[in-house]
C-alpha cells in the first residue's frame, strides 16, 4: 500500500491527499513534522520535503512527481484528462497556479504562521510580482464552475490545495487580498469544492485537527 508522509497542514501533501482520496486509491498517512534533518528521512526526501511517498518500487518526492506517477500506475482513475490537449491545458493552470503565484506568495507564510516579519522590501516585490502573475493566473482560469470550466479536473485539486494560501496570506500580511482585487472569489469556489467532493471535505476536517494539535503543542511548550 502507498504511504503518504508528510502533515495535514501542508498543501502540497493534502494536493497528494486529495488525488488519493478523489480516486479510491487505497493508502495510509505518515505522520512526519518539519524540519527534516534524520538522514534516513532525507534519503526518502532529498530535500527534507513533504509530501514523499513510499511504495512498493521505492520512494518519491515532489508533488508534481506523485502525481504523475499515479497517473500512470493507475491510468484507469484518469486522474488527468482523456484528451492530449485538455490534460496539457490542466497541467499548464497547474504550473502557472503553483510556480508563477503560490511559490511567489510563499515568502509571506513566515510572517501569517507567526514567525519573522516580512520586511517592507519583500512586501513590496512580491505584491508587484503576484498582482502581475495573478492577472496571468485569471486569463487561463474559468472558474465555471471548475478552474478549467465545466468539469473537476486535477487543476482543482491543486487550485483548492493553494490558493486560498495565497488569498489569506496577501490579506494577513499586505493588507490586501490579492486575488479578491483580481476578481478571483476564491471563498466562493472553496465553498463550493467543500460542498461537493467528500475529499475535501475530509481534507478540511483533518486540517483543523491537525491545526488544533499544534496549537496544543506550542501552549504546552
């Protein structure tokens, strides 16, 4: 059986998650905090990332990567779609999603989750770089009600899985939401994934669990 290691805090780990559970493939979470530095860990994840998974072949790290690893090993769940070109088209929102707004957006998690502040350099790049990429993000999502149109496809897992990150973390530390200044109601289209799909649903419920165990842990601390 797949193992998913990783935390339920992680976006890119419940992106793994949310396949899995989407698609009835049978697996079993690992439960393994951040930082990673066991080298017995890192041989699994090189760059003491999550998530990784353990299979029977071996071990792999990077979500993109698992993903499509699953979408080989299990070409019956067509987890990307039939066509050539609409699965290039998914990938393409996929790549612009994760690499051209959430990886930018990333330099302001420290600051939202607690820790150092963002300083007023950092704040100022990254608005300038996310307010151009989101505009490139919204000529390519349809949100109709799916991020590619009318079907749920693999870009709305990975549009669930980040971009709400991205819309609290704009609002928390710029004092601007970004994608809500786009036109980009990413509340109103979680609302909806949470009400339709029972692996979201299951995500949440184990986020707050998860959110709520770490809260415990650092007023114990």
């Amino acid at each position: 059986m797949i193992q998913l290691h990783g935390i339920a805090f992680s976006n890119y780990y419940n992106k793994v998650k949310f396949i899995l559970l989407e698609h009835g493939i049978a697996f079993e979470e690992v439960r393994v905090m951040l930082p990673i530095k066991d080298e017995a860990t890192l041989a699994r994840s090189p760059l003491g990332k999550i998530p990784f998974i353990r299979t029977e072949e071996g071990d792999l790290s990077e979500s993109q990567a698992i993903a499509e690893y699953l979408a080989a090993r299990f070409p019956d769940k067509a987890i990307f779609p039939a066509d050539p070109f609409e699965a290039a088209k998914v990938r393409q929102l996929t790549a612009v999603l994760e690499l051209h707004v959430e990886l930018v957006a990333r330099e302001l998690y420290p600051q939202m989750l607690g820790g150092p502040m963002a300083s007023d350099e950092t704040k100022v790049r990254v608005a300038r770089t996310l307010t151009r990429n989101v505009a490139g993000f919204k000529r390519i999502a349809k949100f109709a009600p799916y991020a590619c149109g009318e079907t749920f496809t693999f870009a709305d897992i990975c549009t669930y899985a980040s971009l709400p990150l991205v819309g609290l973390a704009t609002k928390n530390v710029l004092g601007r939401d970004l994608l809500h200044e786009a036109g980009i109601d990413w509340k109103a289209y979680v609302t909806r994934i949470e009400q339709e799909r029972p692996a979201a649903q299951r995500i949440v419920a184990d986020r707050k669990a998860e959110m709520a165990a770490l809260s415990g842990a650092a007023k114990r601390a």
